[in-house]
C-alpha cells in the first residue's frame, strides 16, 4: 500500500471541488426529465412554422400532448424526430 502525503491546503482545495461537482450533478437530476415545450418555443427551436407542426402531427411523426386549444411537445420527443432524420455526412 503506497501513502501519498499531500499539505493540507491542496486537500481542502480537493475536497471544496469534489463537493462543488456533487452539488452540481444533485442540481442536475433534481431537472426535470422530459421537459415539455409548447408549439411556439417548438417553432422557435426549430425554426419552422405553425403549419408544418400541424402537418407533422398529423402524419404520426411528432407525439403531443393538447390542453385546450394549447399544444405541448416532449423534448425528447423533438430530438427523436431530429434523430431519426438524421442524415451523416459522407467522407470523400
């Protein structure tokens, strides 16, 4: 077993940066997980319009959720869409 011997100001400096990214990873899960967004910040993010959300919904391709006359989207639902029409690059 090796000992490594460290001055007691380089411990605590250690010890206030491991405390500081446990905090931040607490923080972190305490965010919601499937945040939702309603159909204008969904334009926004997407830059596209009112009428093509209509469209996408009704083809099946974006899952929502309507309240009212109000229209919310999953995030991950978004990055779904985004990821499944994703197309990569090809190398030359």
């Amino acid at each position: 077993m090796n000992v490594i011997t460290i001055q007691s100001e380089a411990f605590q400096e250690l010890k206030d940066s491991m405390d500081e990214i446990k905090k931040q990873l607490s923080a972190k899960e305490k965010e919601p997980k499937n945040k939702w967004l309603d159909n204008q910040e969904v334009m926004q993010l997407l830059h596209c319009s009112k009428r093509l959300l209509q469209s996408w919904r009704d083809e099946q391709k974006i899952s929502f959720s309507q309240v009212g006359a109000k229209i919310y989207y999953r995030e991950s639902d978004i990055n779904e869409l985004l990821e499944k029409n994703f197309n990569k690059a090809r190398k030359k």
